[in-house]
C-alpha cells in the first residue's frame, strides 16, 4: 500500500517540495502506526528545507537531506501497533514529534516524544501547542527556571513560540512584556502579557526598562544588543544557532549576564508532552492558529512561514 508525503530530496525554497505517493509504513516490534489528522509548518520545517542555518547540514545532511521526508509535529490516531507495544492501542488519540511527519501515515517508537491527546483538546489545538509551547517551556522553565515576580521580556511574542512564551511565562508568575508589530498587539495583550512593545516604532533594547530574562523566540537580535537591557545577573536566551549566537554563548562565559541557547527539540520527553497537554486540558494554554492549508497545499505554507507574517502557528489539515 501506499500513502501521500511532503518531500524535500534537496535543499532549497519552498519550490522543491513534491507530494509523492510512497509506500505505507509498517510499525516494526516496539513502533506504533499513526494516521496524521494533523501537522504544523514552522520555523525548523523551512530551516529544515533550505538546510539553514549551516548546523541544520550538519545534523540532517550536507549536500542534501538525509531524510527526504518533510515535518516533525503530529497529533492523529493510533492505526496499529507492533509487537511488545503496551502502552497504546488502535484507536487511541494521540500527538507527538518524530520525522516524516508530514504524511498521511507515520511511525514513531511507542516510547518516543508520544502521549495521548486528551478528549477535549482538538487535534490542531494539540498539534500547535506541541509546535510551540514545547519549545517555550524548554527554555523558559529549563533553562531559564523563571520564578514568581520576575521580568521577563519576549521578542516575537506573536509567533509560534512567542505566543506560548507568553502564557507559559505567566503561568510561571513572570511579569511579561511582549514584543511584536502593532497589529498584533492585542493578540499578544490577550495571552496575557502586562506590557508591549511595537517594534515597528520602538526598539526594545533601547526602552529603558531592564529584566532579567529575554527570550528572543525568533532569533532577531543578541546577547550584545540586550546586555544593556538585562538585569547584572540577566539572562538572554535565543531559539536560532547562528554564528553570532556562538559568539554571544563565549562572550558570556566571561560575564554575570549570560546567553543560553538549547536544542528544544532533542529535549523532549512523553513527560513534557503531557505536562503540556494537561495545561491545555485545563485552559492554561490555548492555541494560537493562524493558517490552516491542506497536504498538497504544503509548499503554499512554507511561502506564508517565510514571509514571517505568520502569528502562532501553521496547520497542515491531514485527515479528517
């Protein structure tokens, strides 16, 4: 049998993207089968596509990538399982992250970054905040370990990860300052920040006003421009590996404020999966969906992810 699939057998613009028909996947002892409702378009799937920044080469193919199929956030529906998998069954619900997400069917091993979605949560709902918030919560309470009273700055606060930033900050009891264009200011009011930013007609770096953490979730400034804004003992933390990211990271080391970057992705954990899921069962966190395009659509969603227009996240309608 067969199922369609997002491909990408060389790095470039969103031009490069074919739909193929390949053959089904069969879980193998261990795996489970998953029929994708949903997948994002974010970010790390265009970095992904183009193979920058250079590390992306580095870690998933030099000249092309290793792995053909595109997408790495799913949530959808257990279709069967192999043998010694005891945790889940067909018919179970569920999201999670693993490569070659962006199919009609995927497999993943049952002790994988996998938890089951919870009944009132929607699959788009579940699929975004796993996009998202996962990355925010990494580094706003594992890195960072922001506690009650502190300031904390977003930049990009109308993004896929800045929106969550947002709320996840507030559920830490960070007094928070988003930052994003004026039309979307009150977007970013309504997740619950206590103050904004326009970056259109302020730079933030130059507001006075000093905190001890500032998550740059799209990667736009650096440690060296934020120094003066971070507390002595502050620190700025950012979601994109560039060479002057580097930089940042060994200027640190040999001051009191310090920049911190961490691989989000390779961090997660079914745990850290259900944490989120059940503060989005609980209405701490709620989905941000800008767009929703179908499968074939794909390259249509990567254009809207490079305009860098989105806010919050970038659904790719599978099934159902």
């Amino acid at each position: 049998m067969t199922m369609k699939a997002v491909l990408a057998t060389r790095y470039g613009s969103p031009d490069v993207l074919e739909l193929r028909d390949i053959p089904k996947p069969t879980p193998k002892p261990g795996e489970v089968l998953v029929k994708v409702h949903t997948a994002v378009v974010g970010p790390s799937d265009t970095a992904f596509r183009k193979g920058d920044p250079f590390i992306v080469r580095l870690m998933f193919g030099l000249t092309k990538p290793r792995n053909p199929i595109q997408g790495t956030e799913f949530s959808g529906v257990v279709e069967s399982i192999g043998e010694g998998v005891n945790d889940y069954k067909p018919g179970d619900a569920v999201m999670g992250m693993g490569f070659s997400s962006h199919a009609e069917y995927v497999t993943l091993a049952a002790k994988g970054t996998l938890c089951h979605k919870p009944a009132n949560v929607s699959y788009e709902a579940a699929v975004g905040i796993c996009d998202g918030a996962a990355t925010a919560m990494t580094f706003l309470k594992q890195v960072a370990d922001v506690k009650p009273g502190q300031r904390v700055l977003i930049n990009g606060a109308s993004g896929a990860v800045g929106a969550y930033g947002v709320q996840i900050a507030k559920y830490l009891g960070a007094h928070v300052t988003g930052v994003c264009s004026g039309k979307n200011v009150e977007l970013v009011r309504s997740l619950g920040a206590d103050e904004m930013i326009d970056y259109t007609a302020t730079d933030f770096t130059l507001s006075g006003q000093t905190y001890d953490v500032v998550f740059d979730a799209v990667g736009k400034s650096s440690f060296g421009k934020c120094r003066r804004i971070l507390t002595p003992k502050g620190l700025y933390l950012t979601t994109v590996p560039t060479l002057g990211m580097l930089g940042g990271l060994i200027r640190s080391r040999f001051t009191t404020q310090k920049a911190k970057f961490a691989t989000a992705g390779l961090m997660q954990t079914p745990e850290s999966l259900r944490h989120l899921m059940a503060l989005a069962e609980k209405g701490v966190l709620r989905p941000v969906i800008d767009r929703r395009y179908p499968l074939a659509q794909a390259a249509d969603a990567h254009r809207y992810v490079d305009s860098e227009r989105k806010r919050g996240n970038v659904i790719l309608t599978v099934a159902g």
